[in-house]
C-alpha cells in the first residue's frame, strides 16, 4: 500500500458506495461484525451487497481502476475469522477463583464469571504473561474493580504459548488463576 490515509479514503469512498447503491434498493446495510455472519461466508444481505459493490465495479472501464475496485470490495467483504472457541469459565467469588489452574489451547477463550452471592467487589488482573504480551495485551486481560455481583469479563482469547497469572488485586494473598496455554 503506497498510502495508508490515500487507501483509507479509498476504502471509506467505496463504503458510501455500498450504502448508497443498498440504500436505493431500500435495504439496510447491515454491518460486517453482525451476529449472523459465518466463517463460511457472508449472510445473504451481505452477499447482495457485495455482488451490487461488484457490478458497479465492472462498470468501470478504465482496467487499473476497475480492479481496484473490485479489490477493494474484496477487502471490504471479507469473512471475519471465528470467534475464539470459549474454552473455561471462571467463577469470581468472595475471595477466590474457581477453578484455579486452567489449561487451555492457544487461541481459544476464558470467561469470568462473578457469583451472584458476592459480597465484595473483586477484579481480574494479569500479573505476568508469556514473553511477548504488550502493555496493550495486559490491559485487555483485565478488569477494574466491579460490582460484586453480576458481572462477567470476557470471553477473552488468550493467544500466546505460555502461563499467564492473574489475581484479584483487591485480595492478591489468596485469590490467585493460572492459566496455562498451550499448542
Ligand atoms: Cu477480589
């Protein structure tokens, strides 16, 4: 890409495009992150979209143009990658994890769950991770302090080989997760 702002006007452009020639056939464009989209392909609706984004591309008579047309409507309408597989749930209570050694497969997912019963609030935090995590990646591992009760976190897809630890900073003594990632 020879221009990150020029491609992403680009992209933005063909866009309207989309929503527009959706637009006058009166029907809504729905967003590619929609619940209903599969990792075989695109719903119905999306699939619409992109054959009419295709047409208006093969319209176009200038051949450099045209396929960057219909490049862009590929990139536009490509399948999102399955969600992570949820792997493990977690239980938050007064003041332990439950379970507290997990295991897992690269990639897939954990989700916390606070027991409804709580008393006090509690928050999950990752402590240390295998090399190679960002700042970033430990402040999307965890949470602020919640409520105590009905609150989840996640599901979180844990994405590197390794152990990670995390802790209730609120009770850091006792409530301590291990979760193990592995190939
Ligand atoms: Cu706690």
């Amino acid at each position: 890409m020879k221009s990150g702002i020029k491609a992403r006007v680009a992209g933005m452009l063909s866009v309207g495009v989309v929503t527009l020639a959706m637009g006058a056939a009166g029907v809504v464009a729905a967003p590619l992150s929609a619940a209903t989209a599969t990792t075989s392909g695109l719903t119905p609706a999306q699939k619409r979209a992109k054959a009419k984004a295709m047409k208006k591309c093969k319209k176009i008579k200038k051949a450099s143009k045209r396929r960057a047309c219909i490049k862009r409507v590929n990139k536009r309408f490509k399948p999102k990658p399955a969600p992570a597989k949820l792997a493990a749930t977690v239980g938050v209570h007064d003041d332990y994890f439950s379970p507290t050694d997990v295991t897992i497969k690269k990639g897939q997912a954990v989700k916390w769950v606070w027991d409804n019963n709580n008393a006090n609030a509690h928050n999950v935090t990752l402590v240390t991770g295998p090399a190679g995590l960002t700042p970033k990646d430990y402040y999307n591992l965890s949470t602020p302090n919640s409520p105590a009760v009905q609150y989840t976190f996640g599901p979180k897809a844990l994405t590197k080989v390794g152990t990670y630890d995390f802790v209730c900073s609120l009770h850091s003594t006792v409530m301590n997760l291990k979760i193990k990632v592995t190939n």
